[in-house]
C-alpha cells in the first residue's frame, strides 16, 4: 500500500492536524512503510471468523443512572487555556 | 544502597529506620543521577517528604497499612491530583491533573510515597523512551543505550535504585520490554485486573496497568495494591483478587511450562536464546515439566496489534484539541486553526504518525479491511493461546529479541522498532498476563524471560518467577552506578 501526498493532506485534516507542508513526502514515506507492514494482514483468510472487540469477551457493564459526580467547575477551568464567566473561550463560530 | 519493597517493609516496621530517612535517600539519588539518566519528568520532593512524615506518625501509631511509609513513583500518565500529568507530551506539558487516577488513590490509602513521576514515551507509544518531549532515558547499564520503552523512566529508576518500586502501563509490551532491557522484574496483569480510570488512554482495549520491582516477591506486594474492581473503569473485572503474597510459596514443581517455537526461531539473537535455554534448564531442575508448543498466528500480532492500537489512538487522541485544558497555539483564526495547530504542535512526530495511520483505517471504506480484519485475526491469536492452556500451565519464552539497542539506532526507521515488540504485543491482543524478569547478560546488558499466563492466573506467573529469583541472582545484580 502506497500513499500519495494528496492522502496524506486529506488524512490529516479527519485528523485535525497540522503538518508543516516540507515534512509531507517524510509522512508519505513512513505510512506508506507502516501499511506495508499492515498489509501482511492480507496472508490469512479470516472471513469467517466472529472480531474479537474486547479481550475478554466482556460485554458493557451498565450502572443505575443516578449521579455519582459533583461538580468541579472551578477546578477543571483552572486549567483551561481561555475561560469566561464559567465557560470556554473558543474563537468566534458563528457570525 | 537497592533496598527491596520487602526489605523497607521490614525495616520500617523494626524501626531500624523511618520512612522520612529512607525517603530521603531516594531523593538524593534520584538528585545525584537523573541528570543523566532523565528517569523522572517530575520529582515531588516536598509532598514525598509530607507523606513520609505522615507514614512515621502512622508507623508510631500502629496504624499501618501494606505500603506505609514505603517510597513509589509513578509513570507519568496517571493522574495525580495537583501534580503535572505530562504523558511525556508537549501538549500536556501545562496539565495538573484535577483528580487521581484509582491506583494512585490505592496507593495512598496503602500508605505510600510518592517519590516522583517517571519518564515514558509520549502517550506510552515507543518501545524505546525515546519518544519523550522530556528527552530519553539512559539504561543505567550503559548509558548510550537504551532503557526500552513506554515505561523506560519506571524501569530504568528501579535498576539505578532511584526508587525501590515503581508504576507502569503496557499496551504492547509497555512494562516487560523496559523490565527486560533495565534487568528488573515487571508484570502485565490480565486486561481488567487494574483500574484504567484516570489513566491517560492510549489503545482502550490494550491498555494495562502494572508494577515494577527488583523481584517477583515485591511486584506481588504492589500488586496486591493496585488490583480489584473499579466501578469507574467500564471494563474493570469484578472477578475477587487472591492473595498474591501468599502464592509465592506455590513453587513450580510439577507445573507444565510451553515453549512456543514460534518464540525460538529466526528473529531471535541467538545469545539470547542460549541464556532463556540456561534458565529453562533450571526451572527443569526445579521439577517443571517443559515441552514445546506452538503459537502458530504469532507472526500476524505485528500487524494486527498496529492496526487496533493506532486506530483506538486516533480515536483517544481527538480529545487533545486545546479547548479545555492542555497546549493551545498562539493567536488561533477559526476553530479548525485552534485544533490543528494546537495538535500539530502539541504532538510528537511518533504520535503523530499513529494518529494519521489510525483516522486512515477508520476512515470510510477502509473499516472492513483494516479494523475489522484486526479484530477477527486478534481471536485467532487469542485462540492460539486458548489451545495452548488446555496442555500447559505456563508459556515461556524471551522478553525481548535483543538486548537494549544504542540510543538513536532505530529512530529512522518505525517499522524495525515495532518489531522489538514480537513477543510481548500478542498478550495484549489475547489480554493474558505476562511477567519479564532477568535470567543474564549479553554483553554486559540485561536478558530478561517472559512467562505467560492464563486469565487472572497473575499467582502462577508471580510463583513461578519467585522461585526461580530463590536459586538465581540475576535479580539482585545491580549497575556500577547504582553500587
């Protein structure tokens, strides 16, 4: 599997991420060596077989819904980047 | 000075020192060598000296629990409450976490101290610490080498006697390669058997947490201590937990160990194999029954271990978007700016490259092909292993392919550095214990062995090696720094 710069530009915008454009080709090297390594994959006919999503088997615990956490507003805005009046500051979304 | 967890126990508990004193002298060798070994990104000097001086109060009192007054430090991707959870990234180089994760909450109520929060790869990806934004760590072996990796700074600060037991997490090998390259002993519970809350997540369903020591004897006391059910955590197991300490005694007489062939071929440095062959020799001599097995998918865990870690990554790391704690960059345009340049910059190239590997094989049309696949051949190596326990107790084999490689040997290559995880990365798949711990040396590096368990089968594996560190002392040897 090779990767061109165009699917490395496209890949990194789902991903929202920044990627200076001179380290593109450096990107389109490694990924294309790691889907290499990937594709080996491909040796095994496993069409039959059931995916396996958690080691165990196990299946989503459930709880009763009832409220279990305080609120800790002012604590967690301490750390946040840009707050105001109890809330965070993003640019401008909507004009 | 390489005081064991167990000799500290004892020793506070004669009085023959205090906490306060043995605390103290972590922290003066952790001042003395981590500038050049970089084991810790964070020591915290102050609130170490705080709990220990409330462990002695407690020690006077009779109010002891099972780690009171003995010195821990942490990998830096558990949340500590009031202290900088780094994750070895830039874009959490800022984040004081607003609450703890539940081992260290355990770890508190056990009475420990925290020495400090130790060095790993950024988001525990890397199999070699050298993918921190705090620099790498030196394997105190010898220091143009590496200490393995992710929990590099946890292994490496136990073999260097800066901290007599210490926390990591392994997704792929995350605590038993670094235990093998440093020479110290580290176990991989069984997936659910330690709380993942307030652990930073990096592939949900590999994930685990676990301890490091210098024996079996101690990562069974720590254990004990980190183990149990979390209401917190959705995957945690309410299966009861054994008293560890207890087994050790168990022996390994008449158990059936497997050697899988697979683990024994090429790949394999062969001075390597010749060293895991001695120790065999002696778990024979001690009455384990050894006979070969075989592990047939063993060569696909690469690839599908790649694919399920990089894709749950991509998923993990879309939380770090600069908005509400973490790296945000300067003077943002639109909120697509904020997000991207607040990653881009706060994520190392390593991180990165999982990242867009992982958005790519979720993306749309590539889901059957690479998630999926994943998934079905990951039950195929679960069910290797699954026929492999009707006949064995055990499954053993080396940690490792190599000893620990020099500093900067693979950095340019990805693909041959995730090779060094062939014999740990399966476990994770399959969510099986695993234990690394020393049995040599090749030129003059640690061999570490690994033994594998069945689910929640954590006494047999900590048994097992206990009684081979009973009539081996490649467990106390210590580097020429740490003499």
């Amino acid at each position: 599997m090779t990767l061109k710069s165009d699917d490395v530009r496209s890949i990194a915008h789902l991903a929202r991420l920044h990627i200076d454009e001179d380290a593109i080709e450096h990107y389109v090297h490694d990924l294309s060596s790691i889907l290499s390594l990937v594709d080996q994959m491909n040796q095994v006919d496993s069409s039959a077989v059931v995916p396996l999503a958690n080691p165990l088997d196990a299946t989503q615990r459930l709880r009763t819904d009832e409220v279990t956490e305080v609120d800790q507003r002012d604590k967690f805005q301490v750390i946040a980047p840009d707050v105001e009046a109890g809330l965070y500051r993003v640019p401008k979304v909507i004009e | 000075m390489s005081m064991s967890v167990t000799e500290i126990r004892r020793g506070l508990a004669e009085g023959r020192f205090s906490s306060v004193e043995v605390t103290q002298d972590y922290l003066a060798r952790i001042a003395q060598h981590n500038p050049v070994l970089n084991c810790f990104i964070s020591v915290t000097d102050e609130l170490a000296l705080a709990q220990a001086r409330q462990a002695d109060a407690d020690l006077a009192n009779g109010n002891t629990q099972a780690l009171t007054g003995v010195p821990i430090a942490h990998k830096d991707l558990f949340c500590t409450d009031g202290v900088r959870t780094s994750c070895g990234s830039r874009i959490l180089d800022n984040f004081i976490a607003p609450y703890d994760a539940t081992i260290i909450e355990n770890f508190k109520r056990d009475g420990a101290v925290m020495l400090g929060k130790t060095n790993m790869d950024e988001f525990a990806m890397g199999s070699s610490n050298e993918n921190s934004f705090y620099g790498s760590v030196a394997n105190p072996w010898n220091i143009g080498h590496v200490p393995g990796g992710s929990s590099g700074g946890s292994a490496a600060a136990i073999a260097a006697g800066l901290a007599p037991g210490a926390t990591g997490t392994d997704t792929g090998g995350s605590i038993r390669q670094p235990a093998a390259l440093c020479g110290v002993t580290g176990i991989k519970p069984t997936y659910g058997r330690v709380s993942r809350y307030g652990m930073v997540a990096f592939a949900s369903s590999l994930d685990q947490g676990g301890p490091f020591a210098r024996s079996a004897e101690d990562c069974a006391l720590l254990l004990q201590t980190m183990a149990g059910f979390d209401p917190r955590d959705s995957t945690s197991s309410e299966q009861a937990v054994p008293d560890y300490s207890a087994a050790l005694g168990d022996g390994i007489e008449g158990l059936k160990i497997g050697l899988p062939k697979e683990y024994f071929s090429e790949g394999l440095d062969g001075r390597l194999a010749a060293v895991i062959e001695t120790a065999v020799d002696e778990l024979r001599k001690l009455g384990a029954d050894i006979k070969e097995i075989s592990l047939p998918n063993t060569s696909l865990s690469i690839p599908t271990y790649y694919v399920v870690a990089m894709a749950e990554c991509s998923s993990n790391l879309s939380r770090f978007d600069g908005v509400r704690f973490g790296h945000r960059c300067a003077d943002p345009v639109d909120l697509e700016d904020l997000y991207k340049r607040s990653r881009g910059e706060g994520f190392g190239e390593e991180v990165k490259r999982r990242i867009l590997i992982g958005t790519y094989a979720l993306s749309a049309g590539y889901y059957d092909a690479y998630y999926l696949k994943a998934q079905q051949l990951r039950r195929m190596i679960k069910d290797d292993f699954q026929t492999a326990f009707d006949s064995v107790d055990l499954i053993l084999g080396p940690t490792t392919p190599e000893v620990a490689f020099e500093i900067g040997a693979k950095t340019d290559d990805p693909v041959s550095m995730y090779l060094q995880d062939i014999y740990t990365i399966s476990l994770n798949l399959a969510g099986l214990p695993g234990i690394s711990l020393p049995v040599g040396f090749v030129d003059g590096l640690p061999v570490g062995m690994q033994l594998i368990g069945n689910y929640f089968d954590e006494s047999t594996l900590l048994g097992a090696a206990h009684s081979y560190q009973q009539v081996s002392d490649w467990h106390l040897q210590v580097p020429e720094l740490a003499r």
